[in-house]
C-alpha cells in the first residue's frame, strides 16, 4: 500500500533528521526513496563559492569535506563539521590572521546555512570558532607559528569531540549497577556506547526501548543491543507510563543542550521526562559539551521548528493537519544529571560553561 | 575550570535574635532613657557565646580573616542597610602562643558623620592580666582598644559572672570616648587605625595582634581605605541606641533630622525606621551650614528624601553624576593624598545620601566601582589628570553599565516576544517599559497587562507612556492577579537587584506576581543589568529590607472618606509596616536577561565572579 510521499520541496523538512533517518532508522521503501533524495547535498547556497578565498584550483569547499566526513553513519554530525573547519584552516592560504579568520566564519556560516534546523551542527560550529581562536597565540607575530597554533587547537578539539562517546562511556558506569532496568528513548549512539560498554563490562541489566514513532529508531537499538545479548524489551511510546514503575532510570541522549541546563531531543523525551519526574526516577542525559548551545527556549513553542514527516500508514485527509515537529525541549527542572565529555554534570553547569567560554 | 575565588574564612554567624519577642527590660543598661530605636541587648548575648567557643587560628590566618573580614564587611554593609553586622564585626582570631585565644572584634573606626558601628580593633590579652577593671578605663585616648574576652577557663567563669550590664556599660564609655576622639578630626581611615592601635593601652603590648592588623590594613594597602569606609557607612540600626549620651551624639551628628518613630514593627526594628516627611524642610534650612557636602551631592539627597527620583538606574545615575561635579570642584587640601582624602570624603557623601535615603544595591555596587577607581589612580598623576580621569571613569561607567547595557537586553528580551502575546509587567521597570516599547517600534502584536499596587501606583506613570506610543494596555490593580493571570503568556519584570542565589530583590509585591505566574506555569522573565548583581545570599525579605512611610497606607488619595485609620499612631496595639522591597525566590524566575545574555538564576554568581575579575581589569 503507497502512502502519499509528502512534498520534499518543504524548506521546513529538517535535513538533520532525515540524514539521521537515512542511518538508522527502519528502512522501508517508500522511507528509502525520500531518503535517497534528502542525502543529496543539495542546499541551494550562494557561499560555497565564497568559500574559497583562496587558490581556485583546489576549489576546496567546506560542504565537500563535510560530506565526506558526514558519510561515516558513526561520526556525529557535529564532529564531522569540526572535522570540516579544522581542515578548513590546514587547506587555507590566507596570509594574516585577520583573513583566516574571515575564511573560517564564512565556512562556519556555510555550514550552519546547510541545515539551520540542526542544533548541535550550530553549537560545534561556534563553539569550535570560539575555542580555536581563543588562545593568544593569536597576537603571534608569525603567522605561521600562530596558524600552526590553530590547527593544533583544532585537531584536539577535533580528537576531544570524537572520544568524546568514550569518555561519557566511561563516566556512566557507575551510574549503571547489577540488576537495574534503563529505559531508552530515540537511537542515541552516545547512548549506545554506554549500554555496548557496560555489557562489556559484564554488567546485568535490561533495557525498555521505545519505539520512536515516527522514525521507529528503538527498533533499530532494540537489534542493535540484542546482538550484545542485553534483555531488551520493546515498548510503544504511549506505554511508557505504564512500565516507568519498574524502571530504574532513563537514559537518552541529546541533540542540543541549551543556556537552562535543559535538553532538547526527539520528540517524545519531554513525555518521558515528565513522567520520570511524577515517578522519582532519575532522568539522565548523555551529551557531548560541543553540544551546548546559546539558545534559552521559554517554552516549547519557542524552538525554531523541525518538521519531519509522519507515516500514518493510511492515507489522510488533507483537512486534518499533522503536528509534525520532530523534536521537543526537555526543562532542566526534570533532568537529574548530565554525562558529559567535561565530566558528570547538574543542568545548571551548562551556563557556566558557557558563560566561561563566550565571555 | 579556571581558577576560582580561593576560599574565605568562615565566620562564624551570629545569633541574632529576630522575630516577635518582648524587648527586655532596658533599665538593666544604667540609662535610663528610651531611645526611640532600640536594638534588643539579646543580640549582645550571643556576643558572649561566640567567646566560648575556641578559635586556634593561627595570627598568619588571622591576617587574612581581618582582611577578608574587612572586605566582606564592606561589601555588605554598604549595600544594605540592616546588614548582619553583628556577624561583620565579630571576628575570631588566635591571639599568640602565650594566651589560651583571644577574640578580636576588629571593626573599622568610622569618620563622617555617622555614627560608629561597633568594636574598634582589639589585641590579645592575656588572661592574668585580665580584669574588669581594665575595661573601665575610659580613656584610651585615641581610641578603645582592647575588648579581649580571653577563652581560658577562667575568663568563661568571669564572663559568667559579669553582668551584661556591666560589659555594655564598659563598652558604650570606650566608644564614647573613641566617638569624642574621633569627632575632632576626620582623618582618613588608616592614620585613625593606626592611631587606635598605637594608642591602646593593654596590660600587654598586642604587638602581635597590632602587627597584623596593621599589616593587614596596609597588606591590603590601598583597598582597605575603601573597605573602611563602607563599614563606616553601616548605618543606625548597627547602633546602639540604648545610651542616651550615644543617640544625642548621633543626633547632633547626624545631618538630617530622625524624628522618633512610633509604633514601630517588632520583626522590623533591625531596619532604620524613618519619617520621610519632616525631614525636607529642616534640611532645606541646615543647607548653608553644611559645608562639607557639595551642593550636587546636596541636591540630590533633597530628591531622594522628597521621592522625586525614584528607580534604581534614575537613582544611581543622578548619584554618579553628583560625584562628577563633587569631583571636579575638588581639591586636594594640603598634607593629604588624594587618593585617601577623597575616598573619604566620597564615604561622607554617601552618609550624607543614606540619611536621606538608604542606598539601593545598584548604588552601592557603582560607590563601590568609583572607590576601587580612586584607589587604582596612579600615584604619578597630578591631581587635574586625577580628577579628569575619575570624571571619565565615571561617564564611562554610566555609559557602559547602565545606558549601553540597557540597549543589549532590550535586543535579547524583544526576541522573547511573540506576535499575540499577552505581556504581564508589575509596577514600573525602566528596563521593561524600554522592551515593550521596542517590541512595538519592531511591529510585534502583543498586549499588555500593567499590575500596580498601592501605596505608590508607579504603574500608572508606566502605563500612561506605554498607551501614548499606542500600546494596547490593560490596568489592574494586585489583587487581580491570579484572576488574569491565566490569560497571560509572559511576565516580565524588572530587578533592584539579583542576589547571588538567584533571589530577585525588587520592588514589594514582585514576589507575589512571581509566584502566581509560576503556578500557572507562565515563564517570568527578570530583566536587570549585570552591576546590580550582588554577590549576597539572602533568603527571606525579612533580614534586609527597606521601610517607607507608614502614612501613606492609611491614606487613600481620592477617597476622603476612608478615614478610618487616621488615628493610627494613637493605638498602642496598632502598627502599620510599608515595606519597599521583598525577595522573589529564584525558582520562580525562569530566565534573567542581562547585558551578558540570557542566563538561569542559577549563572548569577558565575557573571558575578566574572564581572568582578573583569572590574580589576577596567
């Protein structure tokens, strides 16, 4: 049975997610075609070109390199961005600093344009410029000692992000003790890495996977964790009230941190928070820090919005309208701690972190 | 991390009794006056129980504790009024090896026009030497020295022993002579230490004690002048109004006028308790005989007493501005520094200013700002460079501070603002008046709800130049706030100042609209820019307030015939309390938007650290 392919050409459609849908979620064949069509890098961007400052031979373009490190389904978006610009500043021939810098903000602005829906893209993308050229080799008198400078700064925050997984694998052990129950939300691969570690430490638990309509991405984690021969258990997203009594924590994972402490994450993970919360349950997040980003959303309404979307399985009625945002803002006030690359967290650190940073 | 703050020493907290309880019986005290504030004995009490428990502190820790003592004290004491002083002034340091302890009750003796604090610095005594009689030595010429409540076990039996009434008695003549002493000459606040120091007269040279004491006032060299200062400008309610002699002083002292208040609040008594009303006229006639205060400085107390300037940002800014014209009309008299006579003639200016009214926060955090600035003035410019520089110091901070800082929250908060909102505001913000205004020019479609409360109505006054730009504005008065609340999508509200727990310190009755918005779930936004943090804790709006005029709540304007309370001041068991501000506790604020950008109450200490480190660096 054919259901209607919603229109691609929806500006709205967060790129972010069907990437994301295009590597783990279910793949069915309608899904597959629309999939197809949103991997092509096809943002419609004037300054690609603009890119290149430099020697029009090499043509090197931001996009391309990020494309090339976005491929790998186990590199985060935001890592490959960093990637990206790190490579950025290694191929640039600007010769003053003040050059290099106007390359690197236009190739971040590049990127962030490629998808403006996409948090974490945004956050690393700052973040990244800010720690780079936050450092006094900068008043260098040699530009080459000083872009050496950068490029070192880069490839570690480069290595800081990609090992980020391990360390947060590392910090949550402890969190995870014999016999307890972990209900997941959503395909997190920080998630996932530590759930793989923890059954490589030989640790006994079992994990509650929701079912991630509209993605259906649990079921892709439900198999995942059953080849590690963890007890995993499948749950509909609207029975998750009614298993939470015998959970004993919530993990999920984030897309964006945000200024409050709280998180903003597949749709779903504010339900899933809110009862925790009622229940006692301790509601845990496995973030990375590049994660951490300048917004402060009030209330839900207050996210630019991401639509994605929904596969109802029988064709609608065009009166009824879809709510089809594909991610919710979780308050600080229901999350207990944060995994973080930067250690174990309460919400409140992020403002810290960042007021350190951008001031 | 970056480094943080290296710890301070913890002082002890004093036990200080607040509450609802009957003042003792004040003839115990051998004056046999009622001052009209009186600060209840019990709280000397608990002086006696702070000496019981042994300090071994070593003198090099003790060192630092007098400083950090002094700053913290400073800090505080200039910015509220009814500070903790009982736990500023009190402090523990060892005394040297020979002495079981000793407790020094450094304090820091005050010039200008205010009457003193409490204790004068002490030394260590040792306990053989140690007797009553020692204390009834009136005279110590420049200054009392030494209250050593020695810790061994014989002194816990003598203290016993001894009467209150006998401690107080002893200490109310060591300040009076101090007071007498110090009345003479307003010299700055490190000779007059010094001179306490030198001129003590103990059983046993405090060598030690005087050494580090002096060592840590120049140690910390040039901020200790600041820090004296403020703890000079700790105002009445740190007093003790028992003695009589002490209030006539403080009386003649005191350039304005304290008619005596009547029918005062008992949880309230900590607060300076003032009748605005009297004092205009009696300090319109003293003004050609008060010499000292510049006619800016003198003008703008006038308009603080007389309620024309109102507001933390107008406040400070007339403040700043009076200090520019103080400043330039300066001289530096001959044989003096500039830099310490003009910090203290700042500190007589601003006792001049809290007689009229008490300080807000905001402006302490800017006195404390141009003192640092003084302090820092290099001692190789000449006084006009001097002069100019401080003036320049000064515009730049109202420029950047204030009007710029103004201008960055306006563009954060306007993003907040959606088209069909429903704004609530309460009373009269500057900084939120300049938001919605904003957010109209911009085209956004909101409305807005101005709450107002009596006995001030400041949102009228908003709300007549809200509806003159042409916003749709709906007026209501407090009691309807839960009754509209549920219609409102937004509450924006403006801070006299953030503390560092993320309490909201602002004007009576923001934490009741605070508090409603919370239950219905609306996000209150606290807009405030970043100097008016301050890097308190405070957790009630009991401890620290400010009280306004009792009048103006038996009064309704427009309505003669409610006149039922005219007579007020006739019933004993009557009291009428018109309190000006109250704390909003911070899980009621959803985002507090300053010049830094949007932060949780739970970043305001963060911004503080960062924003002190970034003073040091003005």
């Amino acid at each position: 049975m054919e259901t209607e392919a919603p229109s691609m050409e929806n500006p709205k459609i967060s790129a972010y997610y069907q990437t994301r849908l295009a590597h783990f979620g279910v793949v069915s064949t309608e899904w597959l075609a629309q999939a197809q069509s949103a991997t092509n890098p096809n943002p419609p961007l004037p300054s690609s070109s603009t890119n290149s400052h430099t020697d029009k031979d090499t043509n090197f373009s931001v996009i391309d390199e990020f494309n090339r490190w976005r491929n790998h389904p186990d590199l985060a978006e935001a890592v490959a961005a960093i990637r990206a610009l790190a490579a950025v500043i290694s191929a640039s021939k600007a010769s003053t600093m003040m050059q290099l810098e106007i390359e690197l903000k236009n190739a971040s602005d590049t990127l962030k344009a490629w998808d403006t829906t996409s948090i974490s893209l945004t956050a690393a993308s700052d973040l990244f410029m800010r720690y780079v050229t936050r450092t006094s080799a900068l008043e260098f008198e040699d530009f080459n000692s000083a872009k050496a400078r950068l490029i070192e700064r880069a490839d570690k925050f480069g290595e800081i992000s990609y090992k980020a997984r391990k360390i947060i694998g590392m910090l949550s052990q402890d969190f995870i003790f014999d016999g307890c129950t972990i209900l997941v939300h959503g395909f997190s691969r920080v998630v996932f890495e530590v759930l793989k570690l923890a059954a490589h430490n030989k640790k006994r638990f079992r994990v509650f996977c929701t079912e991630g309509r509209p993605d259906r991405t649990g079921l892709r984690l439900s198999n995942d964790l059953a080849k590690l021969d963890v007890p995993v258990k499948l749950v509909i997203d609207s029975a998750v009230a009614y298993t939470m009594d015998e959970v004993d924590m919530v993990l999920v994972g984030a897309d964006g941190v945000v200024e409050s402490g709280g998180i903003i994450n597949m749709m779903g993970t504010y339900q899933i928070a809110l009862v925790a919360k009622s229940m006692n349950k301790p509601v845990y997040v496995a973030a990375e820090s590049y994660k951490f980003a300048r917004h402060y959303p009030l209330d839900q309404k207050d996210l630019a919005p991401a639509l994605r979307p929904v596969d109802f399985g029988v064709p609608i009625p065009s009166k009824v309208e879809v709510e089809c945002s594909a991610r919710d803002y979780t308050p600080p006030q229901y999350l207990t701690l944060l995994f973080t690359d930067l250690g174990v967290l309460t919400p409140s650190v992020v403002s810290d972190e960042l007021i350190q940073l951008y001031l | 991390m970056d480094a943080r703050r290296p710890p301070r020493a913890v002082i002890d907290p004093k036990v200080r009794t607040v509450g609802f309880f009957t003042p003792p019986d004040p003839i115990q005290f051998d004056s046999n006056s009622l001052s009209p504030v009186m600060i209840p004995p019990p709280c000397h009490s608990s002086e006696n129980l702070d000496l019981h428990s042994p300090p071994s502190v070593t003198p090099p820790s003790g060192d630092e504790s007098v400083s950090v003592t002094g700053s913290y004290n400073g800090s505080s004491s200039e910015l509220f009024p009814a500070p903790m002083s009982p736990a500023l002034s009190q402090k523990i340091v060892a005394g040297d090896g020979g002495v079981g302890g000793g407790i020094v009750a450094s304090s820091f003796p005050r010039g200008g026009g205010v009457p003193v604090c409490k204790l004068t610095t002490v030394s260590v005594v040792n306990t053989d030497s140690f007797a009553f009689d020692e204390r009834d030595k009136p005279n110590k010429g420049g200054g009392s020295s030494m209250e050593v409540k020695d810790q061994a076990m014989n002194s816990k039996q003598k203290n016993e022993k001894s009467s209150k009434a006998e401690r107080r008695a002893l200490q109310e003549a060591q300040r009076a002579a101090k007071a007498a002493a110090k009345a003479e000459g307003n010299k700055a606040t490190g000779t007059v230490t010094s001179g306490n120091l030198k001129s003590a007269k103990a059983t046993k040279p405090p060598q030690k004690v005087d050494n580090t004491s002096v060592a840590a006032s120049e140690k910390k060299g040039v901020d200790r002048p600041s820090e004296k200062d403020r703890k000079k400008d700790v105002p009445h309610p740190r007093m003790q109004y028992d003695d009589k002699s002490r209030v006539e002083k403080a009386k003649r002292r005191a350039v304005v006028n304290h008619t005596e208040s009547r029918n005062r609040v008992e949880l309230f008594r900590h607060l300076p308790q003032y009748e605005h009303g009297s004092q205009l006229p009696d300090l319109e006639a003293k003004f050609f005989q008060l010499e000292p205060v510049h006619p800016s400085v003198y003008k703008v107390g006038l308009q603080y007493l007389s309620g024309d300037i109102s507001g933390g940002n107008a406040r400070c800014i007339a403040m700043l501005q009076a200090f520019q014209d103080a400043i330039k009309d300066y001289t530096v008299p001959p044989e003096k520094t500039l830099v310490r006579d003009l910090t203290a003639k700042i500190s007589s200016y601003v006792s001049f200013l809290i007689e009229c009214r008490p300080l807000s926060i905001s402006m302490g955090n800017a006195i404390r700002f141009l003192k640092s600035q003084i302090a820092k003035l290099p001692l190789t410019l000449s006084e006009s460079e001097s002069k100019t520089s401080l003036q320049s110091d000064i515009e730049r901070f109202i420029y950047e501070k204030i009007i710029l800082a103004d201008k960055v929250i306006v563009e954060h908060a306007v993003t907040k603002i959606r088209d069909g909102d429903v704004l609530l505001t309460y009373g009269s913000s500057s900084a939120v008046e300049m938001i919605l205004l904003r957010a109209h020019e911009l085209g956004k479609q909101f409305q807005v709800v101005v709450v107002d409360s009596r006995p001030s109505l400041k949102g009228k006054l908003l709300l007549r130049r809200l509806v003159e730009k042409g916003l749709t504005c709906t007026y209501t008065h407090i009691n309807a706030v839960s009754f509209i609340m549920h219609e409102v999508t937004r509450v924006f509200l403006g801070a006299s100042s953030v503390l560092s727990n993320g309490t909201v310190y602002s004007g009576v009755g923001t934490a009741s609209v605070a508090m409603v918005a919370h239950a219905f779930h609306v996000p209150v936004i606290v807009c405030c820019e970043a100097f008016k943090f301050h890097e308190r804790v405070q957790l009630d709006s009991i401890c620290s307030n400010e009280l306004g005029d009792p009048d103006v709540i038996s009064k309704v304007s427009g309505r003669g015939d409610v006149n039922h309370l005219d007579a007020w001041a006739n019933a004993e068991n009557l009291q009428l309390l018109n309190l000006i501000y109250d704390a909003t506790p911070s899980d009621y604020v959803s985002i507090i938007v300053t010049d830094y950008g949007m932060i949780p109450p739970t970043s305001v200490p963060v911004v503080v650290r960062e924003y002190s480190r970034e003073q040091v660096w003005i």
